[in-house]
C-alpha cells in the first residue's frame, strides 16, 4: 500500500495539473472501495486550483467543487497523452487542457470522492496530527502513549495517534533508535519518545526526498520510481544479517502486519502484559 512518502511524491507529480480545466470525464468502472460519484461531470469545465494531502489522502481543489483521492492497496495516478494505450485497470479519465489524469488500481481498493460534510467528517475529522507538522511533538506523543499497553509500533501506526507512518517507515524508525517493535508504548521514557518524534519525522522526509518506496509497482504519476528501498536496513530484511551487529534478523506480526527486528540491537524489555512470539528467517 503507497505510504504517506509515496502519496505526497504522488501529489507533487500532478501539480503539472494546477490552472488546468477539466474537458472531459470518462469512468470506465466506478466500482472501488465506494462508487466513484455518478455525478463526475460536474468537473468539466472546472479549473483545478490546489491539491493538498492529509494523511494518505490527496485533495483536489476545483473552482466550484473538492475532491478526495485515496489510492487503496494498489492505485496510482498517471499522466499522459490522451493517445497513450489505456491499461485494463485504468479506471477514470480527466482530460485536461493538453495532458490527460488517468486512474489505475488493479484491486479497487482506493477511492474518488466528493469532499463534503460528509466524507470530511466519516474519514478526516477524527485522524491525528501530520507526522511533519509541529503538532507532533514529544509533549504530545507521551500524553498519547502514557497509558498504552498496545505494542510501540502498533501505536505509532495508529491514525488517530499520527497519521501516515506506515510500517516501512514505522519498522525502520524503531530499528535504528534501538526500539523493540513490540514494545508496549506506555513504557517509553522521555528521551526514547523524544528521539522517537524526531527519527520519525527525519526518515519521512528523507524518503519523500527518494520519491517514496516503490516495491512492487508504485511509480509517481509520471511513471517514476521511488528509491528509498535501497537504503532499507530491516523492513523486508528478515533471516538476513543485521547491519550492525550481524545478528539474523527476525520478523514477529503485530496488528496483522510484519515487524523485523534485531533482537540484539532491539531487545524487549521484560512486560507481563504482552506476550510475542517471533519467527526466524520469515520475508516481510
């Protein structure tokens, strides 16, 4: 699933977009996470003024009317001439001026919304602050964790806690501050918080930086890659060696997702609520 990286480099590929209008809408299959609005055309004629993200949502900005973008398990937005081969899960087309939006996700898992009361409400109002924003702060992260059992990564993947550090990221801030993954939050210290809110913020930024991680098929909308794969030390890494002290790296789930860590560099501290059983050599 693109993370919060892949989605800002995402919107940062479609500000070509920006003063733009919209000629034309063709939805060749508008059955995603939720249907694809019925009224679309709405659109043609409208000016594209300004695309933010929150969390892992793209906003869309139109003269009249906004929009929500969420690219699912497997979406991604493409620019190109309207001569360009459509691909079988090319879903929506937005001609604009002189470039064409296309919207391809194989599993359908992403969504094209009216933002509205609605959907402002149902999938935004209740999200934490932006990991880059100054409202993340140790101050705030400690108020956060002081009474959670829950595993340290299970509560920094939480949207509610802070939106958008996703397991790649989440995996690899906890493996080089020395932090077990599933370690309950509650027992944090305020130094291991501190360096928490500022290794988190400095490896989105550097990964922002590469364009994301690209996977499988994540590319920008303009068909690049990302890079920040190859500077991945223990995401996707289990049963290899770890970089530090050549211990075998070791993979456990937690929330449903797996967790490598080393178990020399990130040792779990003794905890009689949580109980973790990892396995040896498993693939993220």
């Amino acid at each position: 699933m693109p993370e919060l990286p892949e989605v800002e480099t995402t919107k940062t590929s479609l500000l070509p977009l920006l003063e733009q209008t919209v000629q034309h809408v063709q939805v060749r299959e508008s059955r995603l996470r939720w249907p694809i609005p019925e009224d679309l055309d709405k659109l043609q004629g409208q000016k594209l003024l300004k695309l933010t993200r929150r969390s892992k949502y793209i906003l869309a900005e139109f003269e009249q009317d906004s929009m929500l973008w969420h690219l699912g398990m497997s979406g991604s937005f493409r620019l190109c001439a309207a001569e360009d081969k459509l691909r079988k899960h090319d879903h929506l087309i937005l001609q604009f001026d002189d470039i064409q939006l296309r919207y391809h996700d194989p599993r359908r898992f992403g969504c094209i919304l009216w933002l509205n009361p609605e959907t402002q409400h149902k999938l935004l109002d209740t999200l934490g602050p932006e990991p880059l924003s100054e409202s993340f702060n140790a101050g705030y992260l400690a108020e956060k964790l002081k009474n959670k059992q829950t595993a340290i990564k299970v509560a920094i993947m939480d949207n509610h806690v802070v939106v958008g550090v996703g397991n790649i990221y989440a995996t690899e801030s906890l493996f080089n501050l020395g932090i077990h993954p599933a370690q309950p939050a509650s027992t944090l210290n305020m130094q291991q918080i501190e360096q928490l809110v500022q290794e988190i913020k400095r490896i989105l930024k550097f990964a922002i930086e590469l364009g994301g991680s690209t996977l499988r098929d994540y590319t920008n909308a303009m068909g690049e890659n990302g890079y920040f794969q190859q500077t991945l030390l223990a995401y996707g890494r289990a049963g290899e060696m770890c970089v530090n002290c050549e211990t075998m790296l070791e993979n456990l789930k937690l929330g449903q997702r797996a967790s490598v860590f080393c178990p020399q560099c990130q040792p779990l501290k003794k905890s009689k609520t949580l109980a973790v059983k990892s396995s040896r050599g498993r693939k993220a």
